[in-house]
C-alpha cells in the first residue's frame, strides 16, 4: 500500500475525493430501521448547508441546482450522522425521515423494486400489500 493511499485511509481530517463533475456519492438510511432510503449526490455546498442545518442537501444532477430535501414535498430529512467512507469518495448519512416517503413516488424508500434473476422486477414485499 502507497503512503497517500494510506494515508487517506487512517487520517481523521475530512478531505472529500470528488468526482470530475464535483460530487461524491450519498447514501441514506432511515436512524429508526436501518432501511435504505436514497441514493443521491452531493458536493461541497450541499455538504456544508447540511453541516450547517442538519438537514439534508444535495446537489440534483438533473436542474444543476442545489436542493434541501422536503423543501417541496415536506418529506425533510434530520440527519443524526454522517459517515465517510475509507477512501472518502462517498458519503452515509442516517437520518430520521419527517414525512411519509423519501422517494419522490410517495414511497418511503426509493428502492421498491427488486430484481432477481431470471424473474425480472417485483415490488418489495412491503410494497406489494400496501
């Protein structure tokens, strides 16, 4: 192992390796039952506002513009921690989800879906008998 590789992996300071476009990866996981609730993007802005506010920002790919979760559906997300990963190209927030659902369908996670060989999609088993 090189010294910066490991050094990135033991030091504590907070230096975040972006990606080309300035984003690291965010995943999000409900504090009360450890589900996995999104997936999205964050860069600097989005990291600090959420630093700042302790709710979640993040950066939307698709309007190039940075958003606080819930600020139009009402469906807030209280971020308790953050993690960083080893390399720290992505991020793992656990939140406490205020609201009914994560996922811009209504649903509570965005993953409702799930793929199996062979089978193709079916919805989760939650979400079947909702």
């Amino acid at each position: 192992m090189s010294a910066g590789v490991e050094d990135i992996e033991n030091r504590l300071s907070f230096t975040p390796r972006f990606d080309a476009q300035g984003l690291v990866t965010a995943v999000v996981t409900s504090a009360a039952s450890g589900d996995l609730l999104m997936v999205a993007h964050m860069n600097a802005d989005a990291i600090a506002k959420t630093l700042e506010t302790g709710e979640a920002h993040f950066w939307s790919r698709s309007r190039a513009a940075l958003w606080r979760k819930g600020e139009t559906s009402g469906n807030v997300l209280k971020v308790r921690e953050i993690r960083v990963d080893c390399d720290q190209d992505a991020l793992w927030l656990i939140a406490d989800l205020q609201g009914g659902s994560a996922c811009h369908t209504g649903r509570a996670s965005c993953f409702y879906r799930v793929l199996e060989p062979g089978s193709g999609l079916r919805l989760a088993p939650h979400e079947a008998s909702s």
